[in-house]
C-alpha cells in the first residue's frame, strides 16, 4: 500500500504528538503536582477534620512542593529588595503558614472531591504549566493550572486557567505593605493565619 505525502505527514506528526505526550507524562513537573494531589487526597480520605488537622496533614508536602521563597518576593513586589534579610525571612516563613492554612481551609471544603492531573505541559521560558483539572462533590469542575520552576517547585496557581493566585495575593498585600512595610504584613499574615487555622469544622 502506498502513503501519500499527506497521510506520512499526519502520521509522523501523530507519532511525534504521543511522543511528547509520553514524556510529558514523565516530566518532574507532572509529578511535583501528582505528589500535591496525593496529599489532598490523602487528607480527604482521613475523613472530616478542622482547618488546623488539614494543615497539619498537608504542610510538609506543600512546603517541598511549593516555592515558597519566590512567591513571597513576587507577591511583595519591588519593595522586597528594601526589606532587611531578618525581615525577608520572617515573612516567607510567615507567608508559608498562611499558604497552607488557605489550602487547608479550602481543603475542608473540597469533601467528596477528586483531582485530575493532565500529563501534557506547557513550556513557558525555564517554566513548566501544568494543567489539573478540581472536581467536587457535585461534579461542578475548575481548571487549576500550576507554574513549576526549574527546580520543579510551583511558583503559581492560576485559577480556572488565567486567575493568577501570587497576582491575588499581591493585590491583598498591597494596604498593610502600604500601612506599615515588612511589619505590617507580617502581622497581617500572622493575624490571618492564626484566624483560619481556630476556625472549627462545619457542623
């Protein structure tokens, strides 16, 4: 049987196409958000739990997963180069307990959910994006992408593919930075942290 020009070009471009999605499949980044997942899921699994229960269960893989340094510096802004090396590490420790309480907190709303990592990715410069896909209870399904760094530690989450979640965060930082710099924020992230994580399950 004899292939024609157009049909060796599809299949070729078919081959390369699983190719590459094979290894994506592969790719660290894909699986720096698998081992998010397994966390939540294993916190789901546990059954129902407060906030702090939830962030206790959570907080060790997110700070492996989560690069939390660089998310911090670029939620602040340009006035992180301003802040003494005291004060630049207070708040990354800070910033990585309230990151977690907020995971923890929408975790304990996510009963019943299940997520769905899609092995093909994205290259944006160094960057790896990596889409996932949050179903809930009810089956209403969200898009949540996340930006894995070089060192395939996430850098962002962009919410139903285009919300950047450092952007949100930045935009919440913006008064206490304006109010007080790096002392007013880290009181504003302790406050918000300590706040989440006495929160008590729904009855």
């Amino acid at each position: 049987m004899r292939l024609t020009p157009a049909f060796r070009a599809s299949l070729v471009a078919c081959l390369l196409s699983s190719g590459f999605a094979a290894r994506a499949a592969d790719d660290p980044a894909v699986n720096t958000v698998r081992a998010l997942y397994t966390s939540f899921e294993a916190a789901l699994k546990a059954g129902p739990g407060d906030v702090r229960t939830r962030a206790t269960a959570i907080g060790s893989n997110l700070s492996e997963t989560m690069d939390f340094p660089a998310m911090v510096r670029i939620a602040v802004g340009p006035k992180w180069k301003d802040f003494s090396p005291e004060q630049q590490g207070a708040l990354t420790d800070a910033f990585a307990q309230y990151f977690i309480a907020t995971y923890a907190t929408r975790l304990a709303q996510a009963a019943g959910g299940r997520f769905t990592v899609k092995p093909e990715i994205e290259t944006r410069g160094a960057n790896r994006l990596v889409q996932s896909e949050a179903t809930s209870a009810d089956g209403d399904s969200s898009q949540v992408d996340y930006l894995v760094g070089p060192a395939g530690r996430i850098q962002d989450v962009y919410l139903n593919g285009d919300v950047s979640e450092v952007a949100i965060l930045r935009g919440n930082f913006a008064e206490p930075l304006k109010a007080g710099g790096a002392d007013e924020l880290l009181k504003f992230l302790r406050e918000r942290t300590a706040g989440m994580l006495a929160a008590k399950p729904a009855p």
